[in-house]
C-alpha cells in the first residue's frame, strides 16, 4: 500500500532556483529552443537570475564544465517569453501569424523596457535568420547588468 503520511518536502535553506511571484532579476542569456512536438516552432527562453542571497548562499555553478568561473550569487531559472512555443500559423478569424515577427515584436519589447532600442534598430537588414540576431543578441550582451 502506498502511504500518504508523513511525507517530506522541501529541503533546507534557500533554494537554488528561482520561485513564483514578483521578482528582481536580470537576464543572463536568451536562448531559442526547438519546441519538438510542432516542426518549426521556436519558444524562446530567457535564462535569469535574482539578487544576491548573500554569502551564505551556495548557487550553481555558472558552468558546470568550468568550476573556475563561480557560482551565482542568486538564485536561477528559466522562464518561456510565451506560454505558447512561436510557430508560423493562421488564426481561426484567418489572421497570418509569422513566428519572427513575433520573436521580434517580444525582443522590441524587452529593448525597450531595458533602454536599448537604438542596438535592435543597428541590426536591421543584418540577420538572415531570427537565430542569427539572438545569437548577436547574446554575443553583445544588450542585457547585461539590466534589473
């Protein structure tokens, strides 16, 4: 018989990953991942981390391959920009859905909240595919140090 008492959850101190709610956090990547259950569809993932938690605080290694560069000092996750992965389509109304643009329209958003629309304007007519300008995104870290 399977018991339902007495069970453990939890574990002690802070956890290592990021908990619902309203948090500060800044973005240390942003990553498109294939989503494999629809051929060309895309999510595309924002890779964060909260405050400091103090000395104390043990996080996960910045890169488990390489130990030299440290932990983070706050706690990490990864977080979808949409519930839904971004796929080319129609609506039922008939409405043509474009997955790029729409990767597009959450990047124009994010530069904005962050101060930056001037680096998604530099890179018009230099990519040949929305790959190409999230990697440019990341290599030039628009993000860094943005809370």
């Amino acid at each position: 018989m399977l018991s339902t008492k007495d069970i453990k959850t939890g574990g002690g101190g802070t956890p290592k990953t990021l908990q619902p709610g309203n948090l500060k956090v800044k973005i240390n990547a942003i990553t498109l991942e294939e989503f494999k259950f629809k051929p060309g569809a895309l999510n595309l993932v924002l890779h964060l981390e909260g405050e400091s938690q103090g000395d104390e605080f043990e996080g996960f290694w910045i890169n488990k391959d390489d130990e030299s560069l440290g932990r983070h000092k706050g706690q990490v996750g990864k977080v979808r920009a949409s519930e839904w992965a971004y796929v080319d389509g129609e609506t039922k109304s008939g409405i043509k859905i474009n997955r790029d643009t729409e990767i597009l329209k959450f990047i124009k958003n994010l530069c904005t909240e962050i101060g930056m629309d001037t680096w998604l304007d530099s890179q018009d007519g230099k990519h040949k595919t929305i790959n190409s300008l999230v990697e440019k995104f990341n290599d030039d870290k628009v993000f860094k140090d943005k809370w």
